[in-house]
C-alpha cells in the first residue's frame, strides 16, 4: 500500500522542520510527499530542497498564492499516485509509527477513511481535545461510520485522516478554493458518503495551536466577523451538497456542528466592531431557522448549549455573554450553583429549548483568595483581604463566609479561625481577620513553617484556596516569633524567626 502526503504550505518555515522529520522518520515511508508552495513569502521553499536532499520523494511544486489551502490540496490530490492520500499540515508533526500503524488497520479493515487520534500542542504543553475527551470519541478504536458515530462531526479537520484515494476520486470530493473551512465542508461530505470509517487510537497526529494575540487591532475585529460570514456560507454549500446526494433527511448530524459553530462565535462577540455586533444576530438567525433541532441531542453539554442557543435566537448578547464570560455579563444564579432561567420562561420565542435551570461551568468559577494587607507581631497576625467563588455572589450574609485556616506545612494539622466579612457588589467578599499569636506558639517554636489559607463559603459551595498576595500586598512584620513572607509562587506563609534568620544569612 502507496501513501501520497501532500502539503500545503504557506509561510511555514518556522515550523517545516517539525513536520519534515516526523515525516523522515516514518517506520513505513510515505511512497510520495507533494509539497505545494503556494507562494510562501518566508522562506519555506529554502528549507523544501533542503529537505528534498534528504528524502527522495518530496516533490516540489511552487504557485502563486491562492488565499486558502483548498487549492494546493487540490492540486497535489490531482498529481498523487498512491493508494491512499494524506493531507498533512506543514505546521504539524505525526507519531513516528503513524503510516505503518494506520496501514496495520486498512488491511483488516479496508476502510474508507482511517481517523487517527490527536493531540494539541503548544510551546509551553500538549494536551487531549476537551470535546474529543467528552465524547469519548477516541477511547477505543473502531469500525464505524458518520450515522454510527454521530460525534465524527465534531473532528472535521482533514489532517488527522487517511483517504481511500479511489473513494476521493469516485464521489468527485475535492476541496472548495479561494475561501476559509474548506476543510470543514469537505470533511462533511467526506463523512456523509463514507460506508467505512475506522476510529484509530494507537497513533496520534499533533496538532499546532498557535498562541493568539490577546490585543485584536480594528483589521483583525472585522476579520473576525468576515470568519462568521463564510461559516454560514460553508454551511449553505453542505446543505446544497446534501440536497444532491438525497440526504436532507441526515442533515440533523450536520447541525450539531452549526449549532456549536455559532454559539461559540457569540461566545467572543464582545471582541467585534459595533456595527459587525449589529449584524451577527440577523446574519446567523437566518440560517439558523431551518436547523433540524434533533441536533440537540447530540451536542456536547446540551443542557448549555440549548440554554445559549436560546439567548442567540433571541438576540439577547448580554445574557449570552453571562454564560461565557463571568466579566461579560450575568444571570441570576442558585444557591446552589446553578444558572436560574425560570424568569425567561413563557416570554421569548424556543423558550421550549430552555432549561430551569444550568449548573454554572467550572470556567465561570474563577476562585480568589487574595492578600491586601497583613501585621504579624509578638502578640497577633492581623489579615485583610478578598474571598471570591467566582459567578457565585452571595445574596446575604448568611450564605456566605470565610475562614482562615493556618496549617502546618510538616504536619498537615489545621488551625481555623473564623474572619469578619463585608459583602461587595463586585462578587466579592471583603475579610479581616486577626489571630492571636498564642495559637501558633507551639508550630513557630519546632521551627515549622506556617501555610495560610481561606475557606470560602458562597451558599452551598466551599472551597479551601491557598492565600495570594496582591502585587501590592502590603506586609508588616514586627515581632521576634517569625516573619509573614511571600513564597516564590506568590502564596502567603509565616516563616519562623530561626528560619527567616538562616535564609536572611
């Protein structure tokens, strides 16, 4: 069995080694690799023939540049003679094992489309796909297919599969050009057509995750709202391909991922121009009437989803924006934690997709245990500082408190001490707390370092957090029994005196 890799590449050349060597390293080589340099301004193509000295099988071929990786796939897919075509991206790297591995499941299997499982990457990590990892889309390897395994829809990315080339030849499925997510509509169709797809877990394809600019420029904002356009119309091209093929009546499978698509685009709109916020609900509220909403049984979190799918309906990005954002916006929220919709019930349109209610997600609860003040004396500590559970602001005092717990960092044993709180429109609770300096006598003199933290309670929650010190944090130490100290990671502990005086010399 012949693979043919193709690369569209594209101002890489910070990366193209990466990918070269995983590909040089193959324990079964690829029988062809056609780079398309679809006129690279960076110098990819310098590091393509040193490659090319290296590997006898890279072809290079060199265009002008077409905008979108759609057309330089084409044309490598056009020049292939392989079996089995891989769309490779210049800027990823594969498992060494990736091609001898897969081929091990093609001649068991025969399948169409071999999905191999993935990771991301950054500089800094790699990890699993949240949403893969959810679904468990890969906890087993599998033959399958898209109306089997409805969750295929939600790995619509080209490069992480093996293709059949003759079932690629025999439907006619190439990638559209000159427009962004192409992949995502030739995926789709892909997947819509494919009899055989073998779920692949014994090998893994690493998928870059470029790090974002946090500070968007007007340029990029618009951008932004360019991407929701072609998304709506990348889905109108699937519904008109799914018309064809007589396969209208699956098209729920393809709605989960619209569904998704432009929940999580409203998720950022805050980010957007003025007059691109204007447009969002008008442009994808058009298309979104048809969707089939037995797609919702299907979602990830479908709970959430149909609660944010709601608020996107009905033009409402302030509610929106509260599911997302715990800065962007807010609900009202239950004692318990959870998302309070009743409110919304009987007034709005879909309300009959919206939950009571939503336990707010662990994203939305950022928690805080924060320093701004701190005297240790022969005679007492005093603190002052916040308390935060993130989303969940208590109503009253009587939902809410905080402790100070002193623990011995040798033993583990626990010294509480309840703090006097205030209850600020900030979802915040303000503590001062003082403690007398007879309660850690007995620590401070074994010479035991003392780690102080905070139990927040926010109705039924409570969450033991680790004291940080505000960079401002303003700290006094008066006394011969120790020292209130700041450790390297930020965290408030007291050093006993015999300590602070070694680490001092």
């Amino acid at each position: 069995m012949k693979v043919s890799v193709i690369l569209p590449v594209y101002n890489v050349a910070n990366y193209l080694d990466d990918c070269m060597e995983s590909l040089a390293r193959q324990t079964l080589p690829a029988y062809e690799i056609i780079a398309v340099d679809d006129g690279s301004k960076d110098g990819s193509r310098k590091v393509l023939k040193k490659w090319a000295a290296r590997l006898p099988q890279l072809k290079i071929i060199r265009q002008k540049h077409s905008g979108a990786p759609g057309g330089p796939r084409n044309k490598g897919l056009a020049l292939a003679t392989g079996d089995y075509i891989h769309f490779l991206d210049p800027d990823d790297y594969i498992d060494h094992d990736f091609y001898e591995s897969s081929f091990a499941c093609i001649r068991k299997h025969d399948p169409d489309i071999v999905v191999t499982n993935i990771y991301k990457f950054n500089s800094r990590q790699k990890w699993q796909v949240y949403t893969f990892k959810l679904l468990g889309l890969f906890e087993e390897s599998r033959l399958t297919n898209l109306y089997e395994t409805k969750n295929l829809i939600h790995n619509l990315g080209p490069a992480n599969k093996i293709f059949k080339r003759d079932f690629l030849t025999r439907n006619g499925l190439r990638f559209l050009e000159g427009c962004r997510f192409e992949d995502v509509h030739f995926i789709t169709c892909c997947l819509y057509l494919a009899k055989k797809v073998f779920i692949h877990c014994g090998t893994h394809y690493h998928w870059r995750k470029r790090e974002s600019l946090r500070n968007l420029s007007i340029t990029q904002k618009n951008f932004m709202f360019r991407a929701v356009a072609d998304r709506v119309r990348i889905h109108r091209e699937i519904d008109r391909f799914l018309m064809a093929q007589g396969l209208l009546g699956h098209r729920y499978i393809k709605d989960i991922r619209a569904i998704l698509d432009f929940t999580r685009y409203a998720s950022n709109l805050y980010r957007y121009l003025p007059h691109a916020r204007r447009r969002f609900f008008p442009l994808v509220n058009h298309y979104l009437q048809d969707i089939d909403e037995r797609a919702f049984d299907y979602v990830p979190e479908p709970e959430l989803v149909r609660a944010r799918y709601f608020f996107l309906r009905n033009g409402m990005p302030f509610e929106f924006a509260a599911t997302a954002s715990v800065s962007r916006g807010y609900l009202p929220v239950t004692p318990d934690g959870c998302f309070d919709f009743r409110a919304f019930k009987g007034k709005h349109d879909f309300d009959h997709l919206l939950p009571d209610a939503v336990r707010v997600p662990p994203g939305l609860q950022p928690e805080k245990a924060e320093l701004l003040a701190g005297d240790l004396c022969n005679r007492a500590l005093s603190l002052k500082g916040f308390g935060q559970i993130g989303y969940l602001p208590p109503r009253s005092k009587q939902e809410a408190g905080i402790t100070v717990i002193l623990q011995n960092r040798t033993t583990k044993e626990e010294r509480r001490i309840p703090a006097v709180i205030r209850l600020l429109p900030q979802r915040r609770m303000r503590f001062v707390a003082a403690v007398d300096i007879a309660l850690l006598a007995d620590w401070l003199a074994l010479q035991q370092t003392v780690d102080l933290f905070l139990e927040v309670k926010a109705g039924t929650l409570l969450k033991k957090l680790r004291l940080h010190a505000d960079p401002h944090a303003k700290l006094g130490n008066y006394g011969r029994c120790g020292e209130l100290s700041v450790t390297k990671y930020g965290n408030v502990s007291i050093i006993p005196a015999a300590a602070e005086q070694r680490k001092r010399a």
